[in-house]
C-alpha cells in the first residue's frame, strides 16, 4: 500500500476512528461507507476523507479491508 498524505496526516496526529464492519457481509461499499461516516464524526478534512475513499477503490476487496484496519480502530 503507498503511503499518501492522508495516512501521513493521521500517524499520531488525530485519534483513529473506531468503525464496526460486522454484520456488513463482505459489501464493500456499505465498508467504505462506515468507514466515511466513522471518519466524518471524528472530524476527518474532507480531503482525508476522499482522498481515504479512493485509496479503498484503487485496489481488490482485501485492499479495501487493509486500508481500514490501517486507519480506523475496526471490531
């Protein structure tokens, strides 16, 4: 995974959101949606937010698992 300004950003600046991705069934983009939620409550920049969103997308479903466990507290 390369590393871009938003993981830069929230190595030890800003807390991680906690995000709850049970019960989701493998739906990549109800995750992807949890995690912009989780990441708006916690005050994430808009540009952190999308620029999260399109890291989740430039790769497979794994990816997009990896980028949350990376960024946000997942259960």
């Amino acid at each position: 995974m390369r590393m871009n300004t938003t993981m830069k950003a929230l190595g030890g600046t800003q807390t991680r959101p906690s995000v709850t991705l049970s019960g989701e069934n493998g739906n990549a983009f109800a995750i992807m949606g949890a995690c912009r939620r989780e990441a708006r409550h916690a005050e994430w920049s808009d540009d952190q937010i999308e620029e999260t969103i399109q890291e989740m997308q430039s790769g497979d479903y794994d990816h997009i698992l990896q980028v949350a466990q990376e960024l946000f507290d997942v259960s």
